[in-house]
C-alpha cells in the first residue's frame, strides 16, 4: 500500500438535524460530496474501497468507483459507526435534555465513556483495528486504498498513525470536504488534510 485515502461519508439527513448514530441517507448535498471525490480521485487509481455498512458510506463510495475500472468495494461491519445505544437517533440536544448524565460522561471522559446499550471510543477500538487488519490483508501492498468511513471511526483509524492522547482521539478534526491522504512508506509516513472541492 503506497496511499492510504481516508474519507468521510458525505452530508446525510440525519448530520442535517445534528442526529447521532441511525442509518441515513446522504443528502442532495451530501451526493455532490460523493461526486466531487469521485471527480477529484477519477486520475489516481484506487482499485479498492472499504466502506462500513451504512448506507451512507456506501452511497458515498460507489460514485468513486464507478470512475475507476475495475474497483471492487468491500463493505465491513468493523467500520460501521459507534453504537450510540440509547441515544442513536437523539440529536445532541435532545440527547441531553432526555439524559443529561450521558452528555456528563462524555464531557468528563469522552474517549472511556459507554453510551448505555451501545459502545464508547475505546470499546470500538479492538473491532476497528480488526477491520484496518483486514483492509490491509486484502488491500495490494503496492496499490492504493480507500476507506470511506464515519467521524469516530476514522479518528479511531487515524489515531493508529498519528501518535496521540487517548483524550485527544475523539476530538479529532473529521470534516466531510476534506480527506486524510495518509502515505505509507516503510521510512516515512505523512498525512496530509486535503480540501476535494475547488
Ligand atoms: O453519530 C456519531 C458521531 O459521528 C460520533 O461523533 O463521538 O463526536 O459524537 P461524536
């Protein structure tokens, strides 16, 4: 693997309403996201993509793909988004208006906290790592790969390049017009935060 492209999904519903977890759609927006990047990747040859199973990494993806010949896309449920248990489909706000002690754990300890019924930061950190093993096993060592993910998600997958706090991890800057360009040398490795919309 020479290039690691770690991308956000584009806007959905659910991020329009500020709604944690759920399965959402991307929205009119969010589509033009997935076309900018396929514009954007259309000269750089990726042959794989993962993507978790929502709905939302995939409609992200597939645009991309459709501009590589071939690309297979591989859908894995280790990169699916953290499980928000009692609060998936909230937004924040209604979040902590309903359970005000959950946005407290979070504000106190946001990377050791467990939504009640779901996962935290750092209960998701072992299945994530499975699924970067298994994006590397099947992954080329010599050609590039894509990840389409989600916010907690890629600040979990980039914590495992970039030396960082456990505190600092869910805090990470995961914006959706922008992509983590990660490159993987065996003497150096760089990453570099790149906008694909001119
Ligand atoms: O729906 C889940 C969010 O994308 C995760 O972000 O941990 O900052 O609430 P958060």
């Amino acid at each position: 693997v020479r290039n690691l492209f770690l991308v956000r999904h584009g806007e959905t519903v659910y991020n329009t309403e500020n709604r944690i977890g759920g399965d959402s759609s991307l929205t009119p927006r969010g589509e033009e996201q997935a076309e900018a990047l396929a514009e954007h990747f259309a000269t750089v040859r990726i042959p794989i993509i993962f993507t978790s199973n929502h709905r939302r990494t995939l409609q992200t993806a597939r645009p991309i793909a459709a501009r590589q010949e071939p690309c297979s896309i591989i859908a894995l449920p280790e990169l699916n988004e953290i499980h928000a248990g009692v609060c998936e489909g909230l937004t924040y706000e209604e979040a902590r208006q309903k359970m005000p002690e959950v946005a407290r754990g979070r504000a106190a300890d946001k990377y050791r906290y467990v939504y009640p019924g779901g996962e935290g930061y750092a209960t998701m950190a072992e299945r994530v790592v499975r699924g970067l093993k298994k994006v590397f096993y099947l992954g080329n060592y010599d050609e590039n790969i894509m990840i389409v993910g989600h916010r907690a998600v890629n600040r979990m997958i980039l914590s495992r390049f970039l030396s960082r706090q456990e505190e600092e991890i869910p805090y990470i800057y995961i914006p959706q017009d922008r992509y983590y360009h990660i490159r993987i040398d065996p003497y150096k490795r760089s990453f570099e935060l790149v906008p694909y919309r001119s």
